[in-house]
C-alpha cells in the first residue's frame, strides 16, 4: 500500500497491486507535505494547520487539531511516541 498526500490536501491510500485508491480523506485544505505513519495510523497537517490522525484501515479520522498557524512542513514520529 503507498500513503500519499496530493496538492488538495487528500490523503491517498493506493493499493500498487491493484491500481486503485481504497480510500481517501480530505483534510479541507490544501498540503505539500508526506504522511507520517505509525502503529496503523496515518499523521499528516494540512495548509492551514490541523494535524490529523487517520486510520489506515478505514480512511477515517481518529483525531485532530489544531494548531493555530499555518504549516508546511511534515510531522514526524519520535521516540515510539505518537
């Protein structure tokens, strides 16, 4: 499976095999930044500055929040922490 983020702030979860995204969620705005993934989930921030923890299973939304400013950069995982 290969986790990607597009320009539009979709989160992509495209199965190679296959050729077809199994699922996507949208963060509601754009990013440029990759995905974080840890213990069957996906991190990403979106342009506007929410992170969000997604389920790699599901495509769906485990948490999120938000930070106040605007990023563009990727989170990473630290410390087997999430």
């Amino acid at each position: 499976m290969l986790y990607f983020v597009d320009r539009k702030g979709l989160l992509h979860a495209y199965d190679i095999k296959i050729d077809k995204d199994i699922w996507t969620f949208n963060s509601g705005a754009g990013s440029n930044n990759a995905p974080a993934i840890y213990n069957d989930k996906a991190f990403m921030i979106n342009k506007s500055g929410e992170l969000f923890a997604i389920d790699l299973k599901t495509g769906q939304k485990i948490w999120s929040y938000k930070t106040g400013d605007s990023m563009f950069r990727s989170p990473v995982q630290f410390r087997d922490r999430e």
